[in-house]
C-alpha cells in the first residue's frame, strides 16, 4: 500500500479529466508494453484476510487508535494458516478473470501452496492461465545509521534481507525449480521501501537487495530474463513519481532486461474522483514510457476503498464508498487493456486484521476496505471484477475453522511422513489430498515444523467430513465436524487461541477403527489438533 512522500509527490498534485474511453491510438502501446501486458495483464494483490474477535465470539476492530491490537482480541486462526485459504481463493481470482497474483511479506508455506495452486489451476484451466508475482520484502532502511535499521522495526536491512533469501530458496525447493519457472513471472524486491528518514536516500541498500535476489534466483536454479532469453524478471516497486527520478533511474540499472518499471498510483489517495484518479494514473504512466522506452510501465498496485478513513490522506475524506469504487475500476479495465498497462488491483480481499495508526476519529481505517472483494469471500459488486467467467462463484467462509493434524517425532523427523486425507470443501465437493509434514521458515524467520492444517466447516454452511488414511493406502476411519470454536481462548487476558481453532468432532477422543488418533474436542481446550501416532 503505498504512503505518500511530500518530497516525491508535492510537483505531481495536478487535475485533469479522463475521456470517456480510451484506444489505442491515446496510448503509447509499444510492443514491449504489449508483450508485458499479456505476460501480467490485470491482477490482484492479495493477503491474509480475515478479521478478529473478542472472547465472546463478536467481530470487533482489531486495532485500537494507538495502531495496536486491543486488550480481550484476538485475530481468526485464518490468517496465521492462510495457506489453508489460498486454494480456494486463487480458484476464486482465476474465475473473477485476473490473470496474475501478487502476495507480499508471506512465509514460505503460504507461497508454495500459492505457486502449486496455480500451477494445478494452469493445468487444468489452459484457456484461463495465471501468474504468479513474487515478492522479496525489505523495508525503509536509514542509511544514516549502522547497519542500516528498517524505519519501523529497527531490525538491520541485510538481516531482512538475508531471510528472504532462505524464505526463496525454500518455496524453490519445495515447489521444485520447473514449476517456480513456468509460474512466477516477476519477482518484486522492496515495496514502497525507496526512502529517506534522515534525508539521505537508502538507494544502494534496495540496489543491493535487487542484487542479491538475482544471484539468489540463479543460484537456486531459475533462468532470469536476458536480452535473449525469456525468463523470470526482477524489479522494484514504489511510489508514484519515484521511478522518474535520478534514484529511480539507478534502480532500474539494475533490473533484468525489459523488467517493467512499476509504481504505486493512487488518486484516490490525493482526493481525486474516479475519473480524474484514472487519468492521474494514465498520465504517469506516459511519463514512465517516455522515461524508460525500451521497459514496459507497470502499475504495482492501484484501488480505492469503500469505506473508512486515513489520516495521511484528508483530501480523500468522505470518498471511499463502493459507488466510487465501482466507477473507478469500471474506467480502470477498459484503460488497462486498451493501453496494454500490467496492472495489479489493491486488493483482492478486504483485510481487517491491517494494523496502523492512520484511524481518523471512530472511523474504521481505510487500509482494512480496499478489497474487491470482502473477507468472507463474497464479491462487494459484479463490476469491480476484471472479467468473471460463469464459473465465477461467492462463497461464505467466515465460518470455516482451523484443524491442525500432527503426529511426532521419531529421531527428529516427523512422522508419519505423509498424512492422507479426505475431506469435504467448501462448495460440498471431497478432496483427497496427501500432506508431508516439513520444517519452514514462519512469517519471523524461525524455522518451524508445519503439519497439514485444514479449514473444515461445522453445521453451517456445511458438516466437513474427514477420511484418515493409513500409510499403505487402505482407510482408516472418519469423523466429521459437529461445531467450530467461533471464539477466541484467553488465559489472563492473554490469547492462547484464535478464533476460528477447531472444534467438536461427532466424537471426540478416539475411534474404535482409528487406534491412537485423538480427535481433540472442546470450546475450552486449547488444541485445534488431531493427533496421529507416528506410526499411523
């Protein structure tokens, strides 16, 4: 999301108004901005996007006017196994019509389900192929000080750095270098991250983070875009009006051939209306081409929220609603396409877990209502989709809850090594899948072991049933969901489990089929676990 910088942005507070279409012929569509576009077309930022609950199980602002999370709140378990949800929500954007996605700072579970989903949906779907945009985080670092600290956290920017480096090269591993390939498109490094808190520009950290992340891709066995080879592209990601600057300029030094140079455009932000926040948009891109000739101009992100407010943004005051939301993405699209524009919606999803201190009076902050779509998976309107097919579907899953299924440790490896499962989804169809339980880097850095975790359903909208299976294949027994915990747990005002974390079984405890697996049960219990024996 991007943060307005006075420095950058005082020369760029102009109006102009939109035709009321545009062609071709209004744009500068070379053939490089073709070839980007259908390489990236329009698509969706996406991230964790469930909201938070207090102990009695009612939805409630997850942060307080200090930017923090409140006393007696707790987020949805959703969001710390968010990759339970990105299935159905890549399945969801490729029938809404994007054609590309872009997480931001997830931990390296969370991408590779997000990489071999899509690489299952572009096996399935040819005729609807989607991409994956890549991100390695950084953050606005003071080269002012030793070792350069982020702004906001004071961790060292090669710290940062350097676990981004291990987070790449475990989703290549795990998803396997082929797939990574044919998948990711681009790899953004740093977003919104050019920066000078002490008025001296952190360029040659981000040079540097762009670097490395190059020879980290090479090293770990991904071909990257040449002046004659097609491969992956990495670039930056900033703020409108950066990448015309002599900082700007450096950075892009740095990309791969023909990576596109891509900015973060926002006119609803400077009190634009839709149209005129259309044509802000447009003519900034312009400028970008006429800037950079031989790269395509990209929008890294762009959208406008429907409700709330911000507090760095006054001007926008009283115009976040859906009825401009609506008109801007309906003269975004035609825009976007006819000019050939890569071009990446803020966002996908609403996400009320966003934390800031931006709340203006008792208004909900604006940052939580950017999405398309709200969190539950519900599209607020038709016309803020690019293109939804008629497999397009809604679908409720706010009440869907979390259940872990581990086993143990047998000389320090997990086991059992697999896990397979059957289990009902959310549109009332079974899926059988086969889990390996594997050591990951968490969203800190800290290397964690992961066991499946699936979302499952009590009574409404649907009981989830589970089929476990033995190691050699023959089933072993199943149970089904009777309720989930809609309530977060305290001890001493302290959170010890999210909402949403399991539930009751039809029956709790054991199985006469199913010897050593305790289906664990309960509002008061702490554990949303199924435990396995290690030898199951």
């Amino acid at each position: 999301m991007t943060q307005n910088r006075p420095w950058v942005l005082a020369a760029l507070l102009f109006g102009c108004t939109l035709p009321a279409t545009f062609a071709q012929d209004e744009c500068q569509v070379s053939d490089v901005q073709k070839h980007y576009f259908a390489k990236i077309g329009i698509g969706a930022n996406y991230g964790p996007h469930y909201p938070c609950y207090n102990e009695r199980g009612q939805r409630v602002q997850c942060i307080a006017p200090s930017g923090s999370m409140p006393p007696g709140v707790a987020q949805d378990a959703k969001n710390a196994a968010f990759q339970t949800s990105a299935p159905l929500d890549m399945s969801q954007l490729q029938t809404a019509g994007f054609q590309s996605v872009r997480a931001y700072g997830d931990p390296p579970l969370t991408w590779i389900t997000i990489i071999n989903q899509v690489a299952a949906l572009n096996q399935a779907h040819p005729d609807h192929p989607m991409g994956v945009v890549y991100q390695v985080s950084g953050c606005g670092s003071d080269v002012t000080k030793p070792k350069h600290p982020c702004e906001r956290t004071g961790i060292p920017f090669q710290t940062i750095i350097d676990t981004q480096k291990v987070n790449l090269k475990q989703v290549i591993q795990a998803v396997g270098a082929d797939t990574f390939q044919s998948v990711v498109k681009l790899v953004i490094v740093t977003n919104e991250d050019l920066v000078a808190p002490n008025g001296q520009l952190n360029t040659e950290d981000i040079i540097s983070a762009l670097d490395q992340s190059k020879q980290a891709l090479i090293d770990d066995g991904i071909r990257l875009t040449t002046d004659n080879v097609e491969g992956v592209d990495v670039a930056t990601d900033v703020v409108i009006g950066q990448m015309l600057t002599p900082a700007g300029m450096e950075l892009a030094a740095h990309f791969t051939p023909r990576a596109p140079v891509m900015e973060n455009i926002y006119g609803f932000q400077f009190g634009d209306d839709p149209a005129p926040a259309v044509t802000r948009l447009s003519e900034e891109v312009r400028d970008l081409q006429k800037q950079y000739p031989d790269r395509p101009a990209m929008v890294g992100e762009t959208g406008w929220a429907t409700a709330g407010a911000d507090s760095r943004y006054p001007k926008a005051k009283g115009k976040a609603t859906l009825a401009n939301a609506i008109d801007y993405f309906k003269s975004l699209y035609p825009y976007a396409r006819a000019c050939s524009v890569p071009t990446l919606a803020f966002e996908s999803y609403d996400q009320p877990a966003k934390p800031g201190d931006y709340l203006t009076g008792v208004d909900e902050l604006a940052e939580q209502h950017y999405g398309l779509l709200l969190f539950d998976n519900t599209v607020k309107d038709m016309a803020l989709l690019p293109g939804p097919t008629s497999k397009f579907k809604n679908y409720d899953t706010s009440q869907g809850s979390i259940f872990i299924f581990s086993g143990g440790l047998v000389d320090g490896q997990p086991a059992p090594v697999t896990i397979k499962t059957t289990f009902t989804q959310i549109n009332g169809s079974s899926e059988t899948a086969t889990f390996e339980p594997t050591y990951l880097n968490d969203a800190a850095g800290n290397l964690v072991l992961f066991w499946p975790a699936l979302t499952l359903y009590g009574p409404t909208p649907l009981d989830s049933q589970v089929t476990l299976y033995h190691s050699d294949g023959a089933k072993a027994c199943s149970n089904s969901v009777k309720q989930v915990n809609t309530s977060p747990l305290f001890e001493n005002g302290v959170p010890v489990r999210g909402a949403f974390a399991g539930g009751d079984w039809e029956t709790n405890g054991s199985l006469p089929d199913c010897p050593g697996v305790n289906w664990v049960g309960g509002t008061s219990n702490i554990s949303a676990n199924v435990f396995l024996p290690t030898d199951f």
